[in-house]
C-alpha cells in the first residue's frame, strides 16, 4: 500500500466507524507508521466540530492528530494549486479551493490521495488517487 494522505471525508468515514474505512486504515498502519493529513484537512475538520459543538469528538480528534504526520502548505503549494485551478477554470470545470490545495500537496509529496470522491478530484493531471470506502 502505497504512502498517501487522507482527505477530510476519509477521516469523516473513520470517525463514523465505517467498517471499510477502518480496516483499510488498519492496514495501512500495519505498513506505515502514521497517518499524513494536511494542515487544511485539520481546518475543515476542527471547523465542523466547531459548528457542531461537538467537544467529545474534538477531544478525540486532538488525540488522533497527535499521532498523524501533519503536512504544512507551502508558498510552492499555493502557486502551484492557482496554476491548476486556472487550467481547470479554462475547461470549464470548477473544483473548490481548499481540495485544490489538498491536492497539489500531494502531487508535491509524491503521496497518494485517500478520498471517497474521486470522480471530482480525478480532474486533476497527476493525482494519484484511492478510495477507502
């Protein structure tokens, strides 16, 4: 299994205690020996639990990321990611911003993305891409 980065809605799946997730996490621990997410899954996650209110799930989230390797955006990373959104744009096809950045940050670390939507992030040239669920 190859080194990867989980997107946000992986994460959501784990935390949901999907039964598909959770082994496919197993087993990549059983090869790696963390979990890589990024800065801005951090924010999208901590963003949720904050709408919700959710204190319990935040208290364990904190717990979980303590573990996790925590890849940091770069200046590289934002000019790299406006270049793919302006060659998308030019096609027509809109991806939001914060996926953008998440992506290009895997294609920088040579990292394969873990996300249940693929379809939407397979528009992006040179993404390598996975899916848990």
């Amino acid at each position: 299994m190859r080194k990867s980065i989980l997107d946000t809605d992986t994460l959501i799946n784990f935390f949901d205690d999907d039964e598909n997730t959770s082994r496919n996490l197993s087993s990549y621990l059983s090869l790696h020996s963390a979990l890589t997410i990024t800065e801005l899954t951090l924010f999208e996650f901590f963003q949720e639990l904050e709408y919700q209110q959710a204190q319990k799930q935040m208290e364990k989230f904190e717990t979980f990321i303590n573990k996790c390797q925590i890849l940091n955006i770069s200046r590289n990373s934002v000019r790299l990611s406006a270049k793919i959104y302006v060659d998308l744009r030019r096609k027509g096809i809109t991806i939001g911003e914060i996926d953008l950045l998440i992506a290009e940050i895997a294609i920088h670390s040579d990292l394969q993305l873990i996300t249940n939507n693929t379809a939407h992030f397979s528009q992006i040239q040179g993404l390598s891409l996975h899916n848990w669920k």
